[in-house]
C-alpha cells in the first residue's frame, strides 16, 4: 500500500508549545543543564543598586550588634549559651539525679575552687552533671504549663484562661524564690561568685518533681487531681527528693566556704566562717525545705486552682 509522506517539518517545530523552548534547546545545546540567567536586566551589576544592596545590609548588622549590645546589659549571651551547652545523655541523668538524689556523690562541680579565678575553665552542663542548666528548668515549666491546661480539658474544665492563670502563677513563683534567695545572700553577707542563672536554674529544677506529681496523681487518683492519699504521697516523695537535691547543690553556691574554706584564705576567714556558718545553715535549710514545700504545694494544685478560679468568673 503506497503512504503519503509526511508533511514537511516547519522552522518553528523546535518550539513545542512551551515559550521557553527556545531557551531550554540553546541551554541543553550548551551543557544540558538548565542556567537561567537572572539579570533583570543590568539592574542587579548597575553600581547604584549594589550600593544600596551593602547599606541595606550594614545597617541589619547595626541593628543586630544593637539589640546584642542591649541585651548583654542584662543577660550575657555567652554566659546563657554555656547554660543551654547540654547533651541527650547529660539531661537523662540530671532528670535521674533530682528525681533520685540519695545515692548520688560527689556533689560540688568540676573546678568550683577556679570560679572566682578563672570562670570561663568551668565545664558546660554537658560536661559536669553537677553543673546548673537551663534546658531543663526552661522545658520543665513549658510542660508545666501545657500538662495542667491538658488536665484541666481531660476533666470537661477546659478555658483558655487557664493557661495564663497557671503560666503567671509559675513566673510569679520563681520571681519570687529568687528574690528571697538574693536577700537571703546579701543578708547572710554570703560572697558567692556565682551569677543570678544559677539561681534561676536551681529554682525551675521543682518543675520536674511537680510534672511527677500531676501525672502520677491524675492516674493514681482517676482524675481527681492531686488530693488523696495517692496524690500526697507522690508530692511528698518528689517533695523530698527535691529537697535533697537543692541542700546538696546550693551548699557550694550558699556556702562557699565549704568549696574554699581550706584554700589557703587564713585564720581570719575561717573565723568569719565559724560566726556564719550557723545562720546559712539555718537559711539553706528553710529554702531547701520548707520554702520548697509552700512553692511546690502551690504549684501542684494551681491546675485546679486556676480551674476554679475560671468558673467563679463565669
């Protein structure tokens, strides 16, 4: 059977209905490689904008260098990173430690006696378990918050206003605990060397032991909250065991003497030692237990506080 040939192929055949074909053949010509060409017409290699390009850029490293500066008035920035510098393992065993503190030893931290010397030598939390973070706190208290407003929609009490009631009373706690533990020191003229992140870590490290006390109550107690014998018992546990926790740590931070005493600092500071040593251990004490047991007490029923709190004004 004899065939028509086929119609003869056009010039424009190469476009294939694309409006880029042209471009994508010569490309593939060249190397096979799609390399589009963004000049936009000379405006990006014209003199006048690539000097508004290096403007535009010195002043965002202005404003970063000036927000960097403003912060460093209150907080150091390298000293906040040494406090976040932690490690998967690192935060396993501190979870372990407060929560398990009675066979722990030893408690003081790595090169304590080089802090007023050398601070910088000072290994990160990765490194030295004894050594406050603020990972730990800082994730504690979210949880916190989270798990009390959770509770409360697990028990049909669910407001939005819960979460800001259980989030202030939490700040307004630890505002307050460090505020008494910076008079404590200056009233007991305790010369610690350490800086107000200590206390602010030392002071979220709670958080953990109530997170224990909500979820073991609520499932103990069926839902009920933290009240029963159930619930009191797992909040005098974790009451306990955070306790320990705090005497043993804060006794380097409090009493420095106990790290330094014997460092070569004389007769005339270990007399100045014996005439205080009672008061600050009078005052380590009252923190690490009762303090602890009001602030604690507080936070493991702020859920059902706050709920109540909620349905008053509604």
């Amino acid at each position: 059977m004899m065939r028509s040939p086929p119609p003869p192929q056009s010039q424009n055949s190469q476009y294939s209905g694309s409006p880029y074909g042209g471009q994508q053949q010569t490309n593939n010509a060249a190397g096979g490689q799609f390399a589009p060409n963004f000049n936009f017409g000379g405006v990006v290699n014209d003199q006048t904008a690539q000097m508004g390009f290096q403007i535009g850029q010195q002043a965002m490293r202005g404003g970063a260098e000036y927000m960097e500066a403003s912060l460093n008035r209150y907080v150091s920035i390298p000293a906040l990173k040494h406090y976040f510098n932690v490690t998967t393992p690192y935060v396993l065993r501190k979870l372990l430690l407060v929560l398990f503190p009675w066979r722990h030893k030893p408690w003081h931290q790595q090169s304590v006696l080089r802090r007023a010397v050398l601070p910088i030598l000072l290994p990160p939390p990765s490194l030295d378990l004894n050594s406050p973070d603020l990972y730990i706190p800082t994730m504690a208290v979210v949880t916190y918050i989270l798990l009390s407003t959770l509770l409360a929609g697990l028990r049909g009490a669910f407001k939005p206003e819960i979460m800001g009631l259980t989030a202030t009373t939490a700040f307004a706690v630890i505002a307050i605990e460090i505020l008494a533990l910076k008079f404590g020191t200056y009233i007991l003229s305790i010369s610690n060397d350490s800086q107000l992140l200590d206390l602010v870590a030392y002071s979220g490290y709670k958080f953990v032991g109530v997170i224990v006390t909500l979820v073991l109550a609520e499932l103990l107690n069926r839902g009920q909250g933290t009240g029963g014998w159930a619930g009191w018992t797992v909040f005098g546990y974790t009451f306990l065991a955070n306790a320990f926790f705090l005497l043993r740590s804060l006794k380097y931070v409090l009493l420095p003497d106990a790290a330094g005493g014997s460092g070569g600092g004389g007769a005339g500071s270990m007399t100045v030692a014996r005439s205080q040593k009672n008061r600050r251990t009078q005052f380590l004490f009252l923190y690490s237990y009762v303090v602890q047991f009001l602030f604690m007490w507080v936070l493991s029923r702020a859920d059902s506080g706050a709920v109540k709190a909620v349905a008053a004004k509604a």
